[in-house]
C-alpha cells in the first residue's frame, strides 16, 4: 500500500555509540498510532523499565510529526517530542507548531528514537534523507537565538529549522523547554532538561522533498473553507489581533484571573490589550500553511530591551509573569518571556515556581538567609527577573526554584508544600479550575500533570455565561459543534457532575488525538473555525484511509490508556489525581465572589472519569477488556504485577 502523508521511516538515534539505524513500520502501526503523542507513548511504554532515572542515558527522547503533518492545511504544522518527565517522572509530552515537523517530514522522517548519551556536547543535522551527529562543543553555554544562528552559518543553509536548548536545559533546570526556531515552544514537563542530560544542544532539519497526498484537489478545497470562514471566526479573528493575549484582560474583566500564587482570582490591571500591544507589538507571524498567523512578536528599547526574534508572550506567560506574581506592568512579561525563551525555560512553571517562592516569603517560610538576601515579594517585577537568571544558572536561590514547586517545597518543608500550585509535580496553567470545574478534573487526571491542554474550558458548553463568542439568540451557543460527538445539551459552567465528566471525557479523546495528528486548537471547534466532522475528511484527503469520527475519537483514547499505563508503570498512584486543598477554599473577592469548588464531588467525579475510560473505579487500572477494545492487548504486560490482581 502506497504512503500519502508519511514517508514510513523512523530514524533511531544512539548518542553513546554514534550508530543510526532506520526501522520501517507498516501503515497498521501508522493508522493506530498516528503520530505525535500516539508514536511517543507507544515507544516510552515499551522501552523504558520503571528504574530509569529522567536525567540519565537510558532515559529516551522520542520526536513525532503525525501522518498529516506538513499538508498545507491550517493547524497541521505541529510535532511532538516526549520522554519521561525530570519534572513529574511520569510520561512527559509537549507539542509546538511553526514549521520544524513539516521539514522533518520533507526531509524524509516522521519521528526520531534519540537514546543514549553524547561524552561531548553534540547536535543532529538532518538533510534531506541523511542524519549527522555533529560536534556542539563550541554551542554549549550559547543562548538559543544564538545556537540557531551559528548552525545556519555552519551548514551554510539560512532555511534550516531548529529545535534547541539554552543554558537552562544544559543546567538541568526541571521545566527547560525546548524551543523550535525562538518562537514556537516545547514548554511543559522539562524535556530541556532531558537533551541537556544527553549533551544533545540542537536537532536541525532541512527538507526539501515534495510530500504526496492522496487528493491534491481536495487538500486545496479544505484550505479555501478555512482561509473563508475564518473571517467571520470571533476567536480566530482575535487571535490573528492580539494572540491569546487579548484572554488575559477578558479574564481578568470576568474575575477569573489567577492571582498571586492563585490566593485569588481577583487581579486589578491597569491597561487595556490594545495599549500594551500599541507600546510594544513589533509584527505578527505565525506557523507553516496556516491564515490565522495568530503569534505577535514584541518589541521594547527602554527600560530594558526585549528582543523581538523571541516571539512575544501569549496568555499563558501573561499571567504566568503577572497575575500570579503579583505584577501589574506588562513589559516585565515581555522581558520574562524573552528571557525564558533565550535560556529555554517554560514559562509557566517558572512563574508559578516563583510566585511559590513569593507566597513562601510572605509567610516566613523562606527568609533572607535562604534567598541570598533578596525580597523576593509579590509585584516586584525587578526581582522576578533577577530570579529567572539565577534559575537558568541554578545559582543561589535559583539553585532550589529550578526544582520547581514540589520538588522546593518538599526540600525545604516548613509547610511550604500546601502552597505548591501543581499537579504530579507539573506547575498550573492559567486557565482557573475553581471556576471552570471541567478543567479542574482535567488538571487531576492528566497524564503530564496540570496541562490545560486536555479539555476546552468549561464557559464554551454554557450559552448562558458572558464573556464567551455566544449568539445570545442561540439556546445551544457553541455546543451545536458537538452533536457529532452526541452531546446534545449545554453543561453549566460551574459544574461537576456526570454530564461534565462526560463532555470532559469526550474531550479528552479529541483533543488526545490532536496531540496524535499533531493539530493546533486554535484552529478547531466548538470555539474556532475547522468543524469536528472535517478530521475524518482531512484524514482521508491526505492518507486516502477511510475513516470515521468513531475511529479518531478510539485513537485519541489509546493514547491516553497507553500514557496511563507508563504512569502506572513508573509509580503513579490514585493519589495522583488530585488537586491542591487551595483549589476547594472559597473566592473570596471580585465577580466570582463565593464560588466554591467541592472536594467531594471533584474526587467521585474522578471515579466517574475512571469509570468512563474502562479503568477500574478504585485503582484506575485499565481493564484488560479495555485495552483489548483499544487493540493495545499487549499494554497489560507493562501494569505492575501488584497493581493488575
Ligand atoms: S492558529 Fe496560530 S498557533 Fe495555531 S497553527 Fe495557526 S498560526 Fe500557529
């Protein structure tokens, strides 16, 4: 059978011996596991025993691109790469988009096994069917604009992409990312930190291979609807505006903006997206064959410089870098952004690993003789950017926050750990579970930890909220975009009963996959432009595989059960899926006043969850009938013996 999409080729790396070998797997593997998280989890299972340490050579790094990756459709310019996570120990996964996967992809690979460890600083360069190993003893310590630059030169290529680490990766910083060409990034589970431990500094593709598709015609018919209807798209217009930042000040307008160490969901801000974008948007760009071009890049000479090749923040990093410490100027996030970008450190964790750090000093719990004299107090901007210095360093303080929370509190102890905002060791997003109840549950239950990238967030399945893109006219608002999945009634946003684990289950499977076809939700339903019945037919346009939204929804699945099945393996427990006791306190100001998240409900709806995945409701053990229906029989020989009686 003829490969539309992918090229059937998968390059196994070994840094300790230098050997490169190419397996071939037939399409049976492609059609069950896709790509991205799918390819991850099904190598992370069946190669790595419960002992491997994150940081050590046995630990594996496994970058995917998906069947789809690289066809010029909006929102399929993504990859993935994953390893077990020096941040949970549990599986670690993250994806970006720009355009390294669809040049993996021209350059004749659909994923790479990296294994061992370099005795010297090395990096891949991988042309058009062959793979280099290459010496970056000359790189270590550089940052990564700079890596990035002197690569191109070497290899002689301006068109090369890039994935990279800075001195953070290099310094075993838990959460150091990787990013891809400075403004795409692999922020969560510290995958930095795993290509620092195998002195891997980059992995430069160049591509130039046309790829084929099954129907070119249909293909080009699909980019004309989106490129059409997303112009009457709220988000997507948005998005193309102001990025994701534009989110921050409507949440912060709704009460819902997490705040000082998530103390409160009440934070006052001064100016408004359009003055902050106004004083510092430099241009707008975006990812491979997509029209949103949603990423704004900024700019500033004064009181500091912010380099513009570093992108610009998004959401995330706004209140990762405000909100939460407490910081109400929005050129310290510029500064944050590009300093995490520079030294590849994920945003998130760091602001929130921070801001822990804030909470610990107001109460006493960390004190000047820990902090090497520095106040580290909540709103000091001048200090938050101190401390991601000293944490890309790991020097002084910098030593303990480049643990991240859990790791810092459980070291210093004190009762510093009630104030660890994370979960499985993986630090919160913004998005705010105490008044999103759904995302909640989907923080306890994720694989990787706090990853907002489980589940839409609670507001769009309520016509009723304000502060969503509803027609007020409309009585199902956006949950008409999931009849297709049977969902055929809103869910109240502050909600948690069995219509919620439902739709978040649903969701997961979904949004699994897009993490299997390596898809960017900006561009999907209910809230964007593609509708959910378009995968199967993008499915087909370009692999020519006849298929079903039952059979995406059972892919997305089996990438979650396998994910479950190597955090059994390497000691997950029950106990895991579980949020911090500060999640279940009462709001206690703003326009969410009084809203209260219950323990109780939240620990049945995880059962429920349990119950609704085919994992048994005590232990969260998939069945074995579960994983025969998933065709991944095999898993249950990685189920600890213990934990499968
Ligand atoms: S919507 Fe934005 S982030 Fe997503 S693929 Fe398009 S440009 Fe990239």
């Amino acid at each position: 059978m003829k490969n539309y999409g992918y090229n059937g080729k998968i390059a196994r790396i070994n840094l300790s011996t230098e050997e490169i070998t190419i397996e071939e797997p037939d399409w049976v593997f492609y059609r069950t596991y896709f790509g991205g998280r799918g390819i991850v989890a099904y190598y992370l299972l069946k190669e790595l025993s419960p002992e491997v340490d994150p940081l050590s050579k046995d630990n594996k790094i496994i970058v995917a691109a998906s069947v789809i990756t690289g066809a010029p459709l909006p929102g399929f310019s993504r990859h993935s790469i994953g390893a077990k996570s020096p941040q949970t120990g549990l599986f670690g996964e993250s994806e970006a988009g720009g355009y390294w996967g669809p040049d993996l992809k021209k350059a004749g690979f659909d994923a790479l096994i990296v294994e061992g460890a370099a005795d010297r600083p090395v990096y891949l360069f991988i042309r058009d069917g062959s793979i280099e190993i290459r010496s970056a003893e000359n790189l270590w310590g550089l940052d990564t604009g700079e890596t990035l630059d002197r690569i191109r030169n070497e290899v002689g290529d301006e068109k090369v992409r890039f994935l990279g680490i800075g001195k953070a990766g290099e310094n075993l910083v838990r959460y150091a990312g990787v990013t891809s060409d400075l403004h795409h990034y692999h922020g969560r589970t510290g995958l930095g930190a795993v290509m620092g431990s195998k002195k891997l500094k980059a992995i430069a593709v160049r591509g130039t291979k046309k790829i084929e598709f099954y129907d070119e015609k249909k293909v080009k018919d699909l980019f004309k609807w989106f490129a059409e209807n997303m112009k009457t798209n709220v988000d997507n217009l948005s998005q193309r505006e102001f990025g994701t930042s534009a989110y921050y000040y409507n949440a912060q307008q709704a009460g819902l903006l997490p705040t000082r160490n998530f103390s409160t969901t009440w934070f006052d801000v001064k100016e408004t997206v359009e003055e902050v974008h106004q004083k510092m948007k430099d241009h707008r760009e975006g990812c491979f064959a997509c029209t949103v071009q949603c990423k704004q890049a900024f700019k500033l000479e004064e009181p500091f410089s912010v380099d513009p090749r570093y992108g610009g923040p998004e959401f995330e990093t706004f209140g990762s870098f405000n909100s939460i410490c407490g910081v109400d100027d929005a050129k310290y996030v510029a500064k944050a952004h590009e300093l995490c970008n520079r030294y590849g450190m994920d945003t998130i964790s760091c602001g929130v690993t921070i801001s822990w750090a804030m909470e610990c000093f107001e109460k006493g719990l960390l004190t000047v003789e820990d902090t090497g004299g520095i106040k580290i107090e909540f709103g000091n901007g001048d200090v938050m950017l101190q401390l991601i210095e000293l944490i890309a360093d790991r020097k002084g303080i910098g030593d303990l926050l480049a643990e991240g929370s859990k790791t810092a509190s459980e070291k210093i102890g004190r009762g510093s750990s009630e104030y660890a905002m994370q979960v499985k060791g993986l630090e919160f997003p913004m998005a705010e579970p105490r008044v999103k109840f759904g995302l909640g549950l989907a923080y306890a239950i994720s694989p990787t930890g706090a990853d907002h990238l489980q589940h839409e967030h609670d507001g769009a399945f309520d016509p009723q909220l304000t502060g969503y893109s509803h027609n007020p006219d409309d009585p199902y608002g956006m949950v008409k975009h999931l009849f297709p999945f049977g969902i055929l009634s809103p869910v109240k946003a502050l909600s948690i009963g069995w219509e919620k684990v439902r739709l978040v289950t649903y969701f997961q499977h979904f949004w699994s996959f897009f993490e299997c076809i390596d898809t960017c939700i900006f561009t999907w339903a209910p809230v964007r432009t593609w509708r959910i019945n378009h995968m199967p037919e993008i499915i087909e346009a370009v692999t020519g595989w006849e298929t079903s939204l039952f059979e995406v929804m059972k892919v997305g699945e089996r990438a979650t059960t396998l994910t479950r099945c190597f955090n059994l393996k390497h000691g997950l427990s029950t106990d895991d899926d579980s949020l911090p006791k500060r999640m279940f306190e009462k709001l206690s100001e703003g326009p969410m006043k009084d809203v209260t998240m219950n323990e109780d409900e939240m620990k049945d709806a995880v059962k429920l969850y349990y119950g609704m995945m085919g994992w048994d409701e005590n232990t969260g053990i998939p069945t074995r009938g579960k994983l025969a229906e998933l065709n991944i029989p095999w898993a249950v020989n990685h189920l600890l013996p213990k934990k499968n009686e």
